[in-house]
C-alpha cells in the first residue's frame, strides 16, 4: 500500500498514484511519472474509470422538489423590485439544482423557470438557437408573440418555441402573471452550440392586440390537416399553442376507453400523452419531449427508469411523488427533477376538496429527444439493473 | 452604484444582486429578495444571461497543442510502470485541456488519449456505450478483437468501434505499440447515458490468431458492396477497419483530378474524405465524426468556424496550424484541439527531408454528429461572424 | 422509302422494320433480322422509343367527368336487383376511364368507385393489401367497423383505410347510403403485389352499436396529441375518421387569414389542406393523397401540371374545370379526373342558389405518394414544358 | 342459372351479368342496369375482383429463358444492318416476356436489351427519367461517358446511371461490343413519368479518351470513405462502375468465410452481394435493385417467392434453374425472367469444362426498391403460402 502523492506543478491536472485497482506501491520511478503527466497536461484512465464509465448512468444531479407557493412568492417579490427590460430580458428565475454547484440548471441539460410579467410589462423581443417552451399552471393574460404572431397564455396552455425565432412577451391585463419557461440551455451551454440577438424594441399595435386563437393555430391546430400554402418547416412545431382543452379531452377519453375495456391507457389508470409537431409527428422541439400525464385517483404508476432526465409540474390534484430514496407529498404548481437512472412512481391521492375529480396531473419535460436522436437512450422497468459494478 | 452582497446561508446557490444591466440599486429589500432565491435554489436569468446565452458559442476550452514525442516517451514509462488489466483497464493517457479543470476531456465532449501496450501484453475485455475508434499513427503489430473478430492496426489504420460491443486488445509481437484511442466520453458523461460491462477475462487461442484482414474487412470492406448475409446493423459502422492503402489513395486521386482540371478537392490543394458506415453513408458512429485531409505542399486552408469541437493528430508532414489566437508549427504525431466556433486553418509547409511528398496529412474527430442529429450544427467561413455582442 | 414487312411467326411479337428515325430501306436481309427478333421475343428499341420514352408523360388516360346523379341512380338501382355479400364483397361500382380499354381504372393507377348499401345490409369483413378510403358526399348511417372499431360516416368525413386492416360496413338506418371509394387497385394490379383474405362472416353486437366517435378518433383525433399507450404504428395513418367539421373550420381559417392581410393560402381565394397520418405529418396512405380545396366564390387557380394523376369529387358549390383540352360545370357529386402531366385549373362560380357560400369544395386523392417516395415528381406551372419532342 | 348478356353500346365498357359469385338471375331489369354502367363508363366491382384482388399476386408475365447466343447473332446482325444514330438512339433489343402482348417488357416494371456497339460508333447523348444500367457478361472496349465522365466497361463490371444524367456510349476498339442494359422503362411507362432530352450531337475529344478509372470512381470507389467535396448527391448513386474484380473479391471471401466456419452466406454455398449507393448504402437507383449472387458448385438455394419481379442473367458457371413450373439448365449470358411470387431455385452444376471453379454466379435485377419505398414488399420462403384463394 502507498501515500498518496501532492502535486507540485502549477498544472490544473491533479492526479494521485493510486486511485485505481490493482495500480503498484507509489515509487520515486512512478511519482515521476505522474509529474509527467501534470505537466504535459495529461491524465490516465485507470485513475479515472470508475468516474467516468460507470456501470451505469450515475447522475451529478439529485431528486428534489420546489414548493409552487414560495416560487410565486418569490416571483411576486421580484416583480416589485426587479424591473423587466433590454440586457436582463426577462424576469425569469430558475430552479437550481442542488449538487449542481449552485448553477441554474435543473438537471445537467434542462433549464426550469417561473417568469412572472407585471401588467402592462413587455419583455423585450429577442431569438436565440435554445429551444423553449412555457406551460401555464395559473392565471392568464399574457400573450406571447412569436415573429409578429400573438398566441395567448392560459391555465394548461402548453407553447413550444423552436430555437431562433424572435420572440417577446406583453402583458395586457391589469393582473401579474406568472408561468413557467422550459429550455435546453445547459445542454447548449456544455455543447457550446448557442447563438443570440436582440430584437426590435417595441413591439407594434398589432402585435399587441388579443385574438382568441394565434394564426398558427388556424394553421396547424386542426387534428390530421397539414396547410398546403406551407413548405417545408422546422426543426420545431410550426404550432405554437396547445390549448388545455384539447389536452384534457384526449386524456379523459384514454381513461374512458380504459373503462370500457377497450386500453388506451399506459397502465391502469394512468392516461398520457405527448405534444407533437403535426409536421413530422414528432417531437415538439429537437431538444426537448414534452408530455402530459393523468394519474386517476388511487391509482400509481410502476417505478420506470431511463437515460436522461426530466422535470415535473403538479397540474392539478394531489399526490405522492417518489424518485429514487426522495419521497414527497406533491401538490398544483410544485416542482420535481427526476434525474439519469433514478426511478420514478407516482400515487394520486384523494385531496381533501372531494369536488375535484381525484386526479393527479402532471406535466412533464425531458432530454428524451436527444437520446433517441443518437441512439442512447435506454428504459428500464427492472429496479434491480445495472445496480451492480 | 451598489455594492455587491455575499451570501450568508449554506445554499450551493450564491448570488450577487447586481451582476446584470440595468439593476436597481440594493436595497435591503432587493437583498432579501436574493437570500430567498438562495434559500429555495434559485438562480435569476437576469445575472446569466450573459454567460448561458452569448451571442455565439465561447468555449470553456481553450485551444492547445501536445507533442507527440513527449506523450510517448510518457507512455513508454507508464509501459514500465503501471501494469494494464481488469479494473484499469488500458494503459490510456488522456488529454486534459487546459481550461476544462484538470478533467482528462480534450474538449467538452471529446476524450483523446494514447495508449500503450507491452509485448505480450492483453487489455481485457469490456463492453461500453461509449463510441469509439484507435487511429494508429506509428507502429502496428496489436490486434483489437472485436466480438471475437481480430482486426490487426497498423500504420494509418483507422479502427471505429460503436458502443456495447465486447472488445479486447493483444499485443502478438515482440515489440511495444502506441496509438490513439478517440471516446465520446466526456458526451456521455454530461449528458450520463454510460452502461459498462467487464468480459471476459482470457481472449481464446483463435482470437490470437493474426490474419491479414478481419472478418468485418471481408464481409464489408468491399467499395459499393453490401453482404446480403447481414440483415440491419448499427448504430455504428459494421466495418472495423478502414486500411491505409484506401485512404492514401482517394487522398492521391482527389490532388491529381485537381490537377487534371476536375475539381474533386474541397479547395485548392486540400483533398479531404470522411471515414463512413458502409451500410448508411453516414458517419461511423453516432457521436463522432471522423475525417482524413490532406494538404499539398505549399497550400493554406480557409479559415473556418463549426459549432462543436475538434482534434486533430498530425499524421505526416509539417506545417502551420491556426487556431483562433494560438499558432503552432506541427510536426508527426502532434495533437491539437480546435474548440466551438474557434476559426482553424492550416499551410503545409516543406519539412527538412525533401524526400517526402511535402503533402501535410491530418487526421481529425469531432463531436458534429450530434449538432447535426439535433439542427444546431452551423459553419462560418467569415472571420467577423457573431463576434459583436 | 420501304414497304412494311407483315410478320408470319405465331410470336406475340409483331413488328415492322420501318417504324422509326433513320432506318435503312427494308431488304430481304433486314426483314430477316426483324423475323428472327419476333422469334427470339425480342423488340428493338428503336422502333418503340417515341412512344416508351416521351420528351414529357403522355397519359394513356383521357380527362373525362362523371355525373353524380347519374352515378346515384344506378347505384341505386343496384341496391335494388344487386345482393351484397361474400364473394363480390361489395356493392361498388368504378369509374371507367374511356381511353383505359374498358377496365374499371379511373386513371393508369386510382380506383374510384360509388358504393352503396340498403338499410340494414352488412359489406362482410376481409383485408387486402390495396390501400383504400371512403369520402361522404351525402347522407350519414353507415358504419365501417376496422378491426373492430365503429366508425361513423357522416356527410363531409373522410375515412382513410390501410392495406391489410380488417373491415366491413354496415348500415344501421333506415335509408340506403352512397359513399365513395377510393383505392390504389390499379396500381398494386399493374405492380402484382396484391394480397387478399376473407375474413368473419358476422358482426358482433358490439361492432353494430354506433358511438358517435371510433377509438381511434379518441385517441388520435387531438391536434398535435399523441397517445403515449400507442407504440409504432403504420404504414397507413392510425386515425380512421377526419371528421367534416375540422376540414371546414380549416378552410374557413385560411380564408378568413388571407382576407386579414397574413396569408394562409395556396394562392388568392384558394385554400387547402392535405389529409395527415397524425404519427408522421406525412400522407395517410403510403400510395394515395388525399386533399380538400375551397375555392372562394369567383376565384380561379393558375394551372398546374404533375407527374402522376388525380380524381376530384365536387363536394358543394359550383364552377367550371378545365384539364387539358375539356373543360366541365361541375356541380355537388360530380367526379372527375386529370392524367398525368394535364394542366388543371378550376373557376368558383355564384351558383343559382345565394344562400350558400358562393364557395367551391373539392376532394381530391392522387397517386403523388409513389411519384415523391420515388423520386419521380414534378411539377410545372408552366403551360409550355415539355410540349416540344 | 342464367346466360351471358352482350352488349350493344359503342362504350369501351363491356360487361356480362354473371360473372361472379352471388349474383342474380338475370332479368331485363338486371340487363338494363348493366347497359346504363357501359353508357356511363361504370364497372361493377363484384365482377372484377377475382382478377384485380386476388389472394396473392398473379403475375401477367410468365417464366422465360432466352439464350445468350441467340440474343448475341441477332444483335451482331443488327450490327451490320441498322445504324445508330439520333432518333433511335441506341441498337438495344428487348427481351419481351411472351405473356405480356408482344410489348418490349421483360416483366410488368423492367426492361432489359442485348445493347450492340460497332467499331468506332457512337451512342448519342441524351438523358431521361428513366434510371439505367449496363452490365458487361463479355467483351470490353466501350466507354460509357457520363456528365462528360468517360467510363470503361469490361467484362464483370456494373454501370448504374441515375435518371437525368446526360450519357452516350463509345466504342474506341477495332471489335464490336455487346452488353446488358436494365431500366425501369415499363414502370415509367405504366406510371406515366417520364421525361426525355436529346444531348449535343458529338462528344468532345476528351470524352473519348480512355482512362483506366472514371472520375466517379476516383472520389466515390473507395470503400467507406466519401469525399468532402461533394455535397448531397442522388438521387441514385455517383459511383458509375462497380468493377469485377471488387465483386469477385467479395463473393471470395464470403464463401472462404462459410467454410471457416464464419458464415457470411446467405444460406449454404450461396455468396450475394447487392451494389449499393456510397452516399446512403441503399440501393444504387431509386427503383432498381441490382445483385450478384454466387452458389457453389453442387450447392441448390432454397425457392423463396417475392412480390416484384426480377430478371437473372449467368455470368459464369452453368446450373439448373427453376422458375414456378419452369426448369432450365443456363449457361454462360442466358437470362430469364422471374415473374412476381413465383418461387425461384437455384442449383449449381459442375460443366464439362473442368478447370473453371464450378461455381454458378447471376447478375440479378429487381424492382424491389419500389416495393421496399411504399411498404409492399412480402418474401416467403413458404412454397404453400397464399396458394389458396
């Protein structure tokens, strides 16, 4: 057995003799060598392997959840202190994981925010290549215009936004709202793929008015029709909202069809589905999946894992969440990050309001697309794989 | 003007209130603001955006250049030294950029390093998602045995290997061997995808065996043919080898039929290929692309800029190399790294020995698989773009 | 000049030596040598290549237009003195294009058919491989029930079909019913991979019961939804029924966003939409396209030529069509076609009646899937291409 | 029981009443309804759909074999007697399946000629739609010159030509040439696609030049490697020669592999090989399918049945070849024709001549890709599938 060796060189390489199986006692011969190393900015792998190639995903990110009530809150507080405007861009604040190193990232490559808008604000237009999108859990009020087309926030309103495209937000109510922003921003950040401009200052009258419906939802919304006046587009949907109601609808019929026999649940009891662009049937941005799930009440989800991670919204409804060795009492507008290869369930359970239907609904995103696009992703419903190195 | 103020909880989330245009100044109202960030693990874009969201990718990584004559004379110490075997693994060396914080990862997403093996000696069997390949560029006399197909590596060989394939090394001569082993490592590692699995412990007599040409080469390695044997494969090229004769040859018939007046290069001078899967046409593996180019003596690339990263290892020949503001004279062996959006260009230069063609021969990998699978792949050849925010 | 030489052999082939450019004048050595052809099967192909290989398509059909009521009427005579069951499978009866010899094609590779079933009657149950659809140009009542599941057919529904599905209609009412039938019959006839099986002799009770939405609506019917319980899917849209009210709202739309200055169009007063598989964004049918057009009251489309051919059905309105040398009124019903490479363009005229929408409706199904899959598509807007060989 | 009606009407429609399963006595009423479908251009389907929706597909074409010899004296007849020149275009003489009406059509989608070149002569330029190939059973001498890309032809070499690439042919020896040129000429036909341009009347000097290797070859004939100085090409493949000694090197080591123990044959003594683009590994055109297929001396293949049709011609060997009810023993040239699901088997015999290999080796083309593109390919080793109907 040996001592560890201290470097003495001003490299950032740092390395100890030792770190790794069956390596030899530490000789002056061996030290050398190491300094060698250090100074030639080099690193072996048998010292790192365990790290870096382990048995399976071990994620640098950990479960946690974020309170809904004190997130508002905090927003709130914000909103009277904080303005809005050119440079900063948007009030928005974001979730940061804990073993993260205090960096405002959710997971390794998803970004989760709560933006809050005060009425009559404007955040300023701008485009950058990280996709985005904002799912509503309260409120209403706030359009967001995207390249000159105005598409209105409402409660369960889900509204992709493919990378580069300008964009600004306009409060024109006399109420604060508060949603929340999805991005690919760290994994853009760690690929070092990010481009940004600012845009025009004002947005026009135009622009600023409240249609029922964006055009691109007269366009594109309507189930199976493509418009022949439009070519090829994307990466990303061309649809720009995905109203609640259609979203609530097609989860009540899965749960139906399931009681009359007929599937078209998941699993007993739990209902899900997936935005999509109706261009390519696939997912809404390049980056990013996007999924509404409905838990019927006592019902629970078997534990699944996968490569990649995600981040949960409570919808609606009331429950019991369970990522890994975390378990948490959920509620509307809470937060959970489910990070690679923890496994996660869900109960939903009676609220104390028996005037709601009992369900639990949860939104949810993820790195899911990027996996798939180069063939790593991997599921599991096995709790016990890939435990063992 | 404001001061800044530090943070007094034991949240990893610490802030300072006034990092971002146009903050108001601090108030004990603003800095309670920011201590509940702190508390609930939130981070304002407001502060960030400057550093997650530039105007065009600034890379963590720096452009840097190692000698090859100093990493092998390294891995021949670590040949005496460190013995290879299960748990270790390989007697591999990585590049630790500079700027990426002492961690063996060449660029964010690229892990190159040399490996070294004994006469005699074995690297055990493993399997791992990690895509990889060896360029070997000095020596031969190892075979990789790949799912029990051994595959001899010499001089200017170029050997890909795709993910969770089982896989060993052996060294059947009498004399050491060196090369190159290219890993999406830091990839899978950021974005924690990796399975691992240990083989098994003893290659048998017939995997010992050297025949000229692996089974892969027999079944695959014929120009526009594909075995009606083989059904689906992949992801990653079913081809194991890709022999020097070929790529010095269509390097040698792009020069001539520019000379003869039909185009064929990719500018004056720089003949280029791309090492690809016979069975697709598209890069040999998922992650990695990897190419071969050839400048004649006396010419000089264009400066371009590519999202993502690149290294490069001089396989013969001299000549200049430029990398945003570094420039190095390179010689046989040489690696060096190109970060994202960094512009490269290179001018060959006549080396002392006048008997050689002067031609200066690259050997490059990149990480453009991924920005192309996901749309954010994007090339500049304006020296100017993007550098204003 | 030369006489032509009549052949004597009992070869289908029968050729003349002097049908083309530039051939010698006919001797008793060259009549020979057109003997011996016939006898060894053997066609030169110089005297075949002004007809094989045109400077541009030169359809075999001719454009030709089919009342409606007339249609109707013999349909319904057929309800009268025609039984529908096992063996002849359906009670439809095929447009007949006038230039394809008599055989039941509409066109070289569409079939378009009038079905018709009696109060009560069932269509027994089979599957094909031919790809098929049902539109509804009036009444309502009858089910086809695919793999179990009732679908509607009400006026205005599309309902797409793939090959291989097993299905049977029903009619549940008290009133016959008339539909249309398109399949891609003539071209799978003409390829020879047709396949073919009977399937139950009976409905159950369940099938016969009438929801007024299939499964697949409630599960595929939600604009950019996709059910999560649903793996692949296809080839061939998994949504059965697109249902009248979302096609006209679609319609309306674009009108409405051209008339406010955003576009939306084809081209002014023009709308369209293509029918989708949901799964892909692409058409629903692997070798059928399928489109509806509103032309608003007074306009008129510039016209079009494309590779392959198309069968139009007037669903409402009134107006004038030419394609190529005839030009119709068309009216509610009225079917007709356009062969390959014929220019078509269609006028919206006021019919008597101002009480509608002045608006001209028009289904269409083409055979452009096979032209795109292959790489043999073109279109002209050009009148004058390709008229010159 | 009932008797054939006539029809009195000048349609192209003509029909009898009974010529289906179910079908009624015939009546005035019964005899009047058919006559109003020949005066409206209808036909019923219950008295079609035996014949165009059969249990299985039932080619029009039937089994044949022509002998090489034959095909060579006639053409070398043609030779002396028939110029070439524009307006013919080509001396290429069709094979023409006996069942298929004396058409030039060799099956119901593929064409295949004996082409005959004089000393000196030149084939014209032209371009068309229509995807091509040359494939070379003996001689050598002629360039094929392609884009202005002269490309020589020797025995054993397959020449692919991608619709709309100007080519002309030029024989530079003192001998006459003979080879094979496959298209999709009836498919096109059939489909009604097809496009034609005459080229310039005489082709430069230095297109009748005579280099050992095409420009094509020199960037694309190098295995797994593409150049970078080509964008997107296709569709169809750049490479313009597949040379013999590449494909009967593959087929080699297929077989050496098998008796290694390796496998690497389809089934036993059965080496194939299919020629593939380089840019996607699909196939070389976008509706032909081209292979090389190699059985062992004494080796038989199983029959195996494919929806599509194919044409076979022996480049070597001799053999027993079965077709459905049709058995042949081929030779050197021979080429038959396998009609859509009828079961092809191969069996390799040793000629006389013992100082040949004894192996058996086919060119083959299909029409697969089409199949293949829109989802209607079926293969079944199953001599008693879809026998039943």
């Amino acid at each position: 057995m040996s001592t560890p060796v201290a470097s003495t060189t001003t490299s950032p390489v740092r390395l100890r003799a030792v770190d790794a199986p069956g390596q030899p006692d530490v000789t002056p011969e061996l030290e050398e060598l190491y300094r060698g190393f250090e100074r030639e900015l080099l690193v072996p792998l048998w010292t790192e392997i365990g790290d870096l190639m382990p048995a399976h995903p071990r994620s640098s990110a950990v479960p946690h959840l974020w309170r809904w009530d004190n997130l508002r809150a905090l927003a709130a507080q914000a909103g009277d202190l904080v303005p809005v405007g050119r440079g900063g861009e948007r009030r928005a604040i974001a979730l940061a994981n804990p073993a993260l190193g205090g960096r405002p990232f959710a997971t390794p490559t998803l970004w989760a925010a709560i933006q809050y808008l005060m009425p009559g604000e404007d955040a300023p237009e701008h485009r950058h290549t990280q996709h985005a999108f904002r799912f509503v859990v309260e409120g209403s009020g706030v359009w967001t215009v995207v390249g000159g087309d105005p598409v209105p926030m409402r409660r369960g309103d889900f509204l992709p936004q493919a990378g580069w495209n300008w964009h600004a937000h306009h409060n024109g109510t006399t109420e604060p709202m508060a949603w929340i922003d999805g991005l690919d921003i760290p994994y853009q950040y760690l690929t070092e793929s990010q481009f940004f401009e600012f845009g025009r200052e004002e947005l026009s009258d135009a622009e600023r008015t409240t249609p029922d419906r964006s055009r691109s939802e007269r366009l594109w919304g309507h189930p199976g029709l493509r418009p022949l006046s439009v070519g090829e587009v994307g990466p990303g949907t061309p649809l720009l909202a995905y109203k609640w109601e259609f979203t609530d609808r097609a989860l009540s019929d899965q749960l139906a069809m399931e009681q009359e026999g007929h599937g078209g649940t998941v699993e007993p009891g739990h209902a899900a589905v997936r935005y999509v662009d109706p261009a390519t049937g696939g997912d809404v941005l390049p980056t990013l999946r996007t999924e509404f799930h409905r838990i019927a009440r006592g019902a629970e989800t078997a534990p699944v894992r996968e490569t990649g991670s995600s981040v949960y919204q409570v919808f609606d409804g009331a429950g019991t969440v369970t990522v890994g060795e975390k378990t948490w009492s959920v509620t509307r507008g809470d937060l959970f990050v489910v990070p690679s290869w923890q496994p996660l369930s869900v109960r939903s359970e009676a609220s104390g309001d028996d005037s709601d239907s009992g369900a639990l609904d949860l939104f949810r995103f993820s790195d899911s697309p990027v996996f798939e696009a180069l063939k790593l992703n991997r599921t599991s419903t096995d709790h016990r794989e890939g435990t063992s190195r």
